[in-house]
C-alpha cells in the first residue's frame, strides 16, 4: 500500500523538529577519537551585538556544507561556535541605553558598575546570533560554544601578552596613532578605512623671522599648525635650500620654528613647503625624529582645540604656548573655518585649491581618524610576520580561490607596521600591566602591590583581534594542554570574507606558529560579499538588507542555503533580491512532488537495495544509475576543491534534468503497465536508490528536506541522512554504452517535440515516425520505442521503406539519422499554410520598421547607444524568428 504523503511540503513542520533531534541525538557533538581523523572549523566568531544578516548566513552555510559533508564522509567533524565580545562596539550599545534610559555616562557608574551592565547587557542579548544560526540549520558544537572573555579565553590572552612582553615583542612606546574622537580611543592601521575625499589644499603665509620676507606653505589640514614645530624642504629643491636654517614665525601661537631639508618632501607638491606636526602627522613625526623637532600636541583627544598647546619633554607632557580664545574648546573641523577666516583677514592666507585625496576614516565610527601622538602598547609584527609569510609562499595555507589574495597578504606581510594594541575602553581584557609612583612597569596577572609600595593597573584594554587572533587553539583549552587541542590542533578550513584577512587571517597565522608552533589551518577559503539587486553592499545606512531570518520564515532556511550557494560563483560577490530566494522554494517543491509521485507507487516493505537485479535492468536504468555514479564524483570533487556553487549545480541538473524530468516519466509504463512484476521492482528500487542517495548528496546544502525524505527510505540499521556514509562512486555501474544511447534518445525526442512545437501540432494527436539510418542507430532507437511513446506521444516509430513519400513529412536530422513525420491527419495543411503566411508578413513589416528606423541618420546618432544596439539586437531575433517560419512553410511547397 502506497504511502499518505503531504501534497504541499510544509518546512515549517519540518525543520524544528530535524534540527531539536540532531541535538538530541549529540550528532553535533565531537569528541576526541582516535579512530577517526578529526576535521576540524572554527566559526568567525560575530560580535557579541549582531544580528544575523545575509553575510553571516552566507558564510555559515558555507561552513555547514563543509561539516555535514566531513562528518558523513567519516571524519570527527568538529564546528566551534562562539561570538566575539567586540569592545568598541558592544561598550558603544551599552553606553547609549544608558543615556537614553538614566541620562546617564559610564563615568557616573564608574568602571566596575559598569562593567556589570556590560555582562548583563550581553547575557539578556548576546544569544540573538546563535539562536539564529540555529534556524539557519548550522551544526555547530553547541556543547563547545565559547566567548572571547569566558574564563579560558581570558587567561589565554593574559599569557600571551605576558609572553610576548617577556620576549621583546611587546612594548609601550609615544607613537602616532589612529585615534577616534567619537569612540575615545586609539584604532590600529587596518582598522582604518581610507577614503576619497573632496577637501582643499591651503596656501599659507609663514612670516620670516626677523624679516618682512614670507614663504607660502601649502597644507589639507590649516588646524594643526598650531602644533607645528618646523617647515620641510626637499634636498632637490636648489631654489629653497639657501632658506635651510633660518626661522619662520607659526601664526597665533607665535612659535619660531626651522626650516629643514628631508627627503620625504616632494618639491613639485604645493609650494614646496611643507609643515611639519610630529605630534598630528605620521610623517611628521617621522620626520621629526631624524630631526629631533619639539613634539607639541594642539587637540585633546575629543578632537577639540587645547587652550594651551603641550609639548613632550623629558618623558612627560609639559604646557607650552596658549592657543587665542577664540579657537579653544572648538572641534577640530570649526576650527579649521576660524582660522582660515583669520588668516584671510591677516592676509596671510594666499588662495585655497580643491584637492581630492584619501583621509582615514574610523572603521567604527565612520569619523575621520585623528593622528594623534599617545602613549600606548604596541607589538612587534615584523619578526612574526616573517614566519607567517613563508607558510603561505611554500603552501602550508593555502588560500582559495587560488591566485586571487596571495598578493594582498603579501603585501601586509612585507610592509607592516607594528600593532597599536591598547585601547581606551572599560569592555574588553584589562591590559596585565601595572605601574608604581616612579613609572616603573611590571606585567603579570595579579597585583603586586605590598603593604609598602602601591601598584596600579593599566587602565586600558586589548584590541578585540588581539583575543580573536587566539580563537584556533583558545576554544580548544589553550594554554591548558587538553586532548581536544591536541587532537583537534591545528583545524582544517577557515571560511571568511576577503576584508578581515589582515585583521583576522594572517594574525591567526602569525599567534599559531608563535604559541603553537604549527599553523592554525590548512586551508583559507575567502566567500564573496553578499549584494542587493543593483550590486550594491548591503548596508544600514541605504536600507538595502534583506534580513536572512525573515526569508527563512517566508521560504524556509533550505531555500535560504540553497540559493545563496546557487547564485555564488568561487569567491564572487552576488547580488540578492527577495525574488531570488523563489529559486530555493522551487526547487524544494521539485524534490518533495518527486518523492511524492515515487512514494505512492512504493509498497511499505520496498527496499533500495538494487544488488542482484542487473539482470532485469534496462538501457535507462543503466543510464541512470551510471548519471548518479558521474554525479557523485564530481560532487565530491567539487567540494575537494571548494567549488560549492558547482557542486550543487551539479546534483540539481541530475536531479531536475536527468533523474524527474527524464527517468521517472521513462518508467511510468513499468509502474503503471509492467509486462512482468520483476520490470515493476527494478524500476522501483533504482527510482528510490537514486533518490535516497541524490537526497545524501545534496544534504549538506538542504538539510531539513533531504532528511524528512531520507528516512522514508532507511533501513532499520540506520538513523540519519546526517550521519549515514557519503555515498562513493562505483565504478562498475559507469555504462558508456547506456549513456551513448540515452542521450541519442534523448536529444530525437527532444527534435520530435521540436517539430511538434514549430508545425502546431496539436497535443491530443500521436504522431508517426519513420527513421532511416545505420542498422546499429535505427535499432538503438527502435529498442527504446517505450519512451518515444510516453516523452513523445508517437504510436508508431519504425523504419523507413523505400517507397517512403517524404515530399509532406516534417524531417530532422539526429547524429546522421533521419526522422520523417507525416505531417497528413495531424494537421489542416491549408490552414496551416495560411497561419504561417499571416505571421511572415507580420514578422517582415516588423522588420521593414526598425530597418528604416536604423537607415535614418537623425536617430542612429541622437540617441542614446544602448537605444541603437537595442533595436538592431532586436531586428536581429526578427530575422531570425522569420528565417524559422518561412523554412516550415517552405515544407508545404
């Protein structure tokens, strides 16, 4: 008795319950077990404060597949779930509510309370991602799910900073930084984005001291020459260097400074001169190194002016010249307008250019950066970078798609700078540093003050990479030496976009050949960005998102997998609108009215055991089953090779194509008019053989659906889809000879419907087919006459006589067969005659029209090109459309 299917796949009653039993079941969950070989992902962790958009679910189905697949192919597959506690960011949302709902700042709380709100802040709402990961379908180890200030990752960091200080890679030192006035706080160089900007280029005069001599320095930034303490000129600049050593006087602050020669002036640049800020410019301050200038800062670390400019001197900020009333307290930018008006109407400013160049914006904030020179811990990057440049040159890590970011983490590689890792935050790892009344600096984790000296900790904290940078081996109990680091270290892939590999990658790289010795991963495969319709990213700000949890409500998470991974090429960007994600919902109504239709024609006790029928089997059976065994190959080896969009694109045109489109209508005859009980079973058994593996292959992408049909065709020793083996190809069922014949005739009755199509014939009459050709062809075809039947509506396919009158049959040429249709009965000739005569006339007055549209000269050259290109393209498909007509037409004649 046939089985009570639902005729509408219903995901909603569907993938709650799959994925509530795999967690039941522990199928998540890996342990360290020696007997297998361990595979190992572990999750970008999200910040703490995200939401699931369309990147996220984009990249964890990608690292799904790869771990549903991994696990089913009989590898310990291990997935790490975590979330980020991203410092900025999170104290940033927590801040806000504070004001909005206490008018109040951290500074009222003060730094313990809150802290406290930081942690109940993220325990009422830091579980929003993972619960969405879980909709999504994500197999992570949930039992394993770790966070970047649990306990273990905290002392993780403590050592690692403890070590890298101990070994000379760590050090506090007065550098230029990347500061963000609006989060308070020093940035690190790639967490800088640097954009184009319209700005000005300002001439302005500099009075000679002593003299009523001027030179016009040119310069983005007129504000900070209140902290200016020399001007540059190059040492190719002959017209200039009788000026080296005399004295210009800085205007309103009233500051004589030098004029000095350096090779980092390029002379053809403005006037020649440049400012020199050490305390406000990187450059500058380079620059003011080799020539030992006065460090003098102007802003405070709001971006607002100072009311006296304060210089370092002797290891510590001394007051050095007042700034006019009315520029202290302003913001920098207002600033810039007051004094450019001042200078006007001291006629010292000369002329003002437009000039467009890159200012650094706060990746956080979106503000431009203020370079500011501050105290603060950096790490040495050059020793490590080394050793993480060299295992991805010789392939230790090897980067896919292959050939596409090599040149890029090259690039960091070999010009990087050290890292500014403190940050002036109360959310994240307190930095393990303590200080007594004398300066003097101790690091470790507990405090070492004693009843007779006082220390005190820094009051700073790690940039969130330089935990993140530990993820590989932290989760795993690092610097504890737990089996699981030892088994599961290093792990096998890392799934990530392009835009964090200096951020995230290659420090990962660099922490596990430090503290490891061995790399954190084998493998890199770089996603590509997820885009609206118009190719644009997708963004808060153009409101362009399409929130992933929401198709997932309207279409299904399946769908949501499916057609992100159908509509990505290998690392390619792809655009995304609401309708795309129909794509998915189709396909699972494909699958669900396939198993459907099988299902009601399965007894209760079928099998998909097809061992021991070969005997009975006939050409299309051979041929599908050797489709499936080309299938599960090239499935397994597109994976291999990271190729997932062709991985699936693969299995969905066998099962769309080849498995319902073609065999199960080739064996309806057999189900439904069997010449023998044994022809019934076969076509049975290969019918649910095919589609209990095809739901095996395309589980890692579709989850739910291919398990809710898969254990319909089970056997009792077995439990999932999840679980069972990933099915291997035999090469004793590839048929070269089935496969020759089937796609022969395939591709005659698909000519058959053709001139079914092109001749209007209508689809209540059967058509006769008379074949001529070689012996070996005409008998292939002739054995498969069953399915020229039932694909083709033909009663009646033979071969042709000798006498055969083919002055009124339809012919098409297959592979240099030849296959005639007698066109009498099926068709009122005259009738037929007349209807094609009616369109070529259509067809030519259409073409009449745009050709003399494209003859007329006032049009071709007025308007627009693509107008032109679309009206030629456009004759060009008429022409095409009346060639078609005229040849059946001609039949007739």
């Amino acid at each position: 008795m046939a089985r009570e299917i639902e005729k509408i796949y219903n995901p909603n009653a569907v993938e709650d319950k799959w994925y509530d039993r795999w967690r039941e079941k522990g199928y998540f969950h890996a342990r360290v077990n020696r007997g297998k070989k361990p595979y190992t992902i572990v999750i970008p962790p999200p910040n703490v404060t995200d939401k699931l958009h369309m990147g996220h679910a984009f990249n964890n189905t990608i690292q799904d597949i790869l771990i549903r697949w991994k696990r089913k192919a009989g590898y310990e597959a291990l997935w790490v779930p975590g979330t980020d506690h991203a410092g900025i960011a999170t104290q940033a949302v927590v801040e806000r509510d504070l004001k909005k709902q206490e008018n109040k700042t951290r500074h009222d709380l003060g730094r313990d309370a809150f802290l406290k709100r930081v942690w109940a802040w993220k325990e009422k709402h830091g579980n929003t991602i993972t619960s969405q990961l879980k909709k999504l379908g994500c197999s992570l180890d949930w039992e394993r799910e770790r966070f970047t200030m649990d306990e273990g990752l905290s002392k993780a960091v403590q050592q690692v900073f403890i070590r890298l200080y101990e070994k000379g890679l760590v050090y506090k030192g007065l550098r230029i930084v990347n500061w963000d006035p609006a989060s308070g706080t020093a940035l690190a160089d790639d967490e800088v984005d640097h954009k184009e900007v319209r700005g000005k280029l300002y001439h302005i005069r500099y009075k000679l001291k002593d003299s009523d001599e001027y030179i016009v320095v040119a310069t983005t930034r007129p504000e900070t020459l209140l902290g200016d303490s020399g001007v540059a000129v190059a040492p190719d600049d002959e017209e200039k260097q009788h000026l080296v050593g005399r004295q210009v006087i800085i205007p309103f602050v009233e500051r004589p400074v030098t004029i000095f020669s350096d090779a980092h002036v390029d002379k053809a640049f403005g006037t020649g001169f440049v400012k020199a800020t050490p305390a406000h410019d990187p450059n500058d301050f380079e620059m003011g190194q080799r020539h030992h200038l006065d460090q003098i800062i102007m802003l405070d670390k709001n971006g607002k002016v100072l009311p006296v400019c304060r210089r370092y001197h002797s290891g510590a900020w001394e007051e050095e010249r007042p700034v006019p009333a009315f520029l202290a307290g302003l913001d920098r930018f207002e600033a810039r307008k007051k004094i450019i008006e001042a200078l006007d109407e001291m006629g010292q400013l000369v002329k003002v250019e437009e000039h467009t160049h890159a200012v650094g914006h706060s990746y956080r904030s979106h503000v431009p950066i203020e370079p500011y020179l501050s105290e603060q811990w950096f790490v040495k990057m050059e020793p490590l970078a080394r050793k993480a440049l060299e295992v991805v040159e010789n392939g230790t890590v090897k980067f896919h798609p292959a050939g596409r970011f090599e040149n890029t983490y090259r690039h960091w590689m070999t010009n990087i700078r050290d890292w500014c890792i403190s940050r002036q935050l109360w959310w994240g790892h307190r930095i393990p540093a303590w200080y007594n009344e004398q300066g003097e600096i101790k690091v470790c984790v507990e405090d070492p003050s004693t009843e007779d000296e006082k220390w005190t900790r820094d009051p700073d904290v790690l940039d969130t990479w330089f935990s993140s940078q530990l993820w590989p081996f932290s989760t795993l109990g690092w610097p504890e030496k737990t089996p699981e680091l030892d088994y599961f270290y290093p792990t096998s892939t890392l799934v990530t976009g392009p835009d964090i590999i200096f951020f995230w990658v290659a420090r990962m790289i660099m922490a596990g050949l430090e503290f490891m010795g061995d790399v954190p991963f084998k493998d890199v495969f770089f996603n590509g960005i997820v885009r609206d319709a118009q190719g644009r990213k997708m963004s808060k700000s153009l409101g362009n998102g399409i929130d992933p949890l929401e198709m997932v409500d309207k279409f299904s998470a399946d769908a949501v997998r499916f057609t992100l991974i159908m509509m990505s090429a290998e690392g390619q960007d792809l655009n995304l609108s609401e309708k795309s994600f129909e794509t998915g919902r189709n396909f699972s109504n494909k699958i669900w009215n396939a198993f459907r239709f099988l299902s009601m024609n399965l007894d209760d006790d079928f099998s998909t055991d097809i061992t021991g029928l070969e005997s009975g089997f006939e050409t299309a059976d051979r041929w599908i089953l050797s489709q499936l065994q080309h299938t599960i190959e090239a499935v397994t080896r597109h994976l291999e090779q990271f190729r997932f969009h062709d991985a699936l694109e693969t299995v969905y045109h066998f099962f769309w194509g080849a498995y319902c489109d073609w065999y199960l209508e080739m064996i309806k005859p057999r189900l439904y008019r069997p010449e023998s009980e044994e022809q019934r079973l076969t076509a049975r058994r290969i019918a649910a053989h095919v589609m209990k593996t095809t739901m095996e292959l395309m589980h890692p992408v579709i989850p739910f659906i291919t398990e809710e049909i898969w254990q319909y065709f089970k056997n009792n020793e077995e439990e999932s889809v999840m679980v069972a083996p990933w099915p291997v190809a035999n090469p004793t069922r590839v048929d070269d000879e089935a496969e020759m014949i089937m796609a022969f005739v395939r591709e005659a009755i698909g000519a058959l419907r053709n001139i079914r199509t092109e001749m209007n014939v209508p689809l209540s009459k059967s058509m006769t087919v008379f074949v001529e050709g070689d012996d070996e062809t005409v008998h292939n075809l002739l054995d498969n006459t069953v399915h020229f039947n039932t694909l083709a509506k033909v009663d009646s396919l033979s071969r042709a006589a000798a006498g055969l009158d083919k002055s009124h049959c339809a012919t098409v040429v297959v592979r240099g067969v030849e296959l005639f249709v007698p066109l009498a009965g099926l068709i009122d000739v005259e009738k037929e005659k007349a209807r094609l005569q009616k369109e070529i006339n259509r067809l030519q007055g259409l073409a009449g029209g745009i050709r003399r549209k494209l003859e007329n000269k006032n049009f071709t050259e007025k308007a627009p090109t693509a107008v032109v290109e679309g009206e030629r393209n456009k004759l060009a498909n008429i022409l095409e459309n009346l060639e078609k007509v005229q040849a059946n037409y001609a039949k007739f004649q």
